[in-house]
C-alpha cells in the first residue's frame, strides 16, 4: 500500500462504511507507521506492527503502555519520544539518537554516545 492511500485511510477510519469494505485490505505495517492513523491503531491493537510503531510521532501514549514491545533502535529517531529514552537510557540505540533532532540535549550531556559519523 502506498503511504498517500495509508492517510486516506486513516482520515476516513471513523467511517464505518469505509471501514467495513476495506479493512481485509489494509497494509497494518505501512499503517502502524502513519502519525493520522492512530484512532484505527488504538482500535485494532491486535493488528499493530510494533517495530514500525516505534517511528511513530503520534504513538507515544500506545508505546509508553506497551514497552515490552517497542523496538529501540527504531524509537531512538523518534523525536516524540525523548521522555521514553530519557527514562530508559540503558535501550538507546547511540546510532539512531545521534539523528533524531530532538534529543540535542541527551546528546550534549553525553557526548560519548554521540557517533559522530551519524550526527
């Protein structure tokens, strides 16, 4: 499935008729990495691929209830979820924190982490 008709979907997940014909069709994958698409994730918990959740900006609430399942490397780039790397430093994955935008502070306090090719 294309990440354009991921967000069709998802904008249109409350709608039942649409729902109904289509959700045998959807790409769960592709979907549990669409921010628009958390209302359908938050209903179809079963279906939810936890890898691609972790890059998932708008999934940190469903993540954070969930932690046994998250992938860290994964979350590591996710600039929503700093509160959970910061609360689990022990899980992050030095590579990916090195991309992730937000977490300048994390990586000023600890430099040694910092991979430098990766920044």
């Amino acid at each position: 499935m294309f990440p354009c008709i991921a967000n069709i979907i998802a904008d249109y997940a409350e709608e039942t008729y649409l729902l109904n014909w289509i959700k045998d069709e959807i790409n769960w994958e592709w979907l549990s990495r669409n921010p628009s698409a958390i209302r359908l994730l938050e209903n179809n918990t079963d279906k939810i691929f936890w890898n691609e959740l972790s890059h998932n900006t708008s999934a940190t609430h469903l993540l954070e209830n969930n932690q046994s399942r998250i992938n860290w490397n994964w979350l590591s780039f996710n600039p929503s979820a700093i509160h959970l790397l910061e609360a689990n430093t022990k899980n992050i994955n030095r590579d990916c924190l090195s991309r992730n935008p937000s977490a300048m502070h994390l990586l000023e306090n600890n430099q040694s982490i910092i991979n430098w090719n990766w920044l």
